[in-house]
C-alpha cells in the first residue's frame, strides 16, 4: 500500500512539473509575441515619423518666401557676412546660402529615415526599400533641379521653366495641388498606407 502511494506521489510530481514547464512555455510565446508586438509598433511610428520630418523638409526648401532674416542667418552660417564698404554677395551667393542651410533639414530627415529602413528591412523585408522609393525620387528630383537654378543652366523653353518653377516653389498656374507637390502628397500616402496597419495594437 505504502508502494502504492509512492507512486502516485512521483506521477503526481511528475505531470505536476510537466504541467508548469507546458504553462512556463506558454507564458513565454505569449510574452514574446507581446515584446515583437511592441518592437514593431515602436519601428513603425519612428519609420513614419521620419518620413512626415522629410515631407516636412521638403516643403520647407522649396517655401518660395526668402527673408531677409533668414537670408543673413545663412551667410552667417557659410562665413559670408556682409560688411560695410566690403564686396557685395550676389543674388546668386545669397540664394545658393539660404538653399543649402535649408538642405540640412532633408539630409536630417533622409538621415534618421535611413536608420529606421535598415531595422524595417529585419522585420519587414526587402518591400520597405521599394515603397521609399518615390519619396527618394522627389527628393533626388528637387536637388537636381535647385542646381540647375544655382548654376543658371535653366531650361530655354517657357513650359520646362514652369516645370522648374512648379518644383523649386511649388508654382503651379492650373492647381497648387498638381504637379510636384502631387507626387510628394502620392509618395508619402503609399508609405503611409503601408506602416498605419502596423500601428494597431
């Protein structure tokens, strides 16, 4: 009898252990899934973020409106402050110091959105990169055309310089919300569309 019962002691210890190492598993699938749950979540509202700050730079640079402030606060910044008696700086200098103290914002931008892709990539996949290319290509787009304008290699024909205008300013004789500023609105909808699923709890 005493045998007996030893023996339905060890089973009972036995399926009692395994029962806690089935639960300990469970609990550690569910927290795992919670924490990859979290990472991804965070990735995507930092992924998002950075590419709202780079639309945001980009409208930024081509704001047609330059002051008179921030024309001084550039030239100071390149080293080129005017003097009285000194040289005066061209158009074409104080232009080319305003547009590349603005360029910074995009290189901030385009610098923190790379840092997200590279961990996007790991969860996500290859498909991130692809969907960052339209934006990618408005930004390589406005540079181009700002050094076309900086270097005075501007279009002869009347309608490609409105095409350089509506880039640059955001110029636009038929509707602001067409050309240029379009494919930005476009390019960062698709991404957009992309990472909100991914901001569901």
């Amino acid at each position: 009898m005493l045998e007996i019962l030893q023996g339905i002691k060890e089973v009972v210890v036995t399926l009692a252990a395994a029962a806690g190492a089935g639960i300990a598993f469970v609990g550690l699938r569910t927290w795992r899934k919670q924490m990859i749950g979290k990472e991804e979540y965070e990735l995507a509202r930092r992924f998002l973020r950075s590419v709202f700050e780079t639309r945001d730079a980009i409208y930024t640079v081509r704001h047609p409106f330059i002051s008179l402030g921030e024309t001084a606060a550039a030239l100071k910044e390149k080293g080129m402050e005017e003097k009285e008696g000194g040289e005066k700086i061209s158009s074409r200098g104080r232009d080319a110091a305003v547009y590349e103290s603005r360029w910074k914002l995009i290189q901030s931008a385009m610098s923190n959105l790379k840092v997200e892709t590279l961990e996007a990539e790991v969860l996500w996949g290859n498909e991130v990169r692809d969907i960052l290319k339209p934006l990618q290509s408005c930004v390589s787009k406005l540079n181009n055309s700002l050094s076309s304008y900086l270097s005075r290699d501007l279009p002869q024909k009347p309608e490609e310089m409105e095409k350089l205008d509506d880039i640059i300013y955001g110029v636009r004789k038929e509707s602001p919300s067409a050309g240029f500023s379009k494919d930005i609105d476009e390019a960062v909808n698709k991404i957009e569309a992309y990472i909100r699923p991914r901001l569901k709890p």
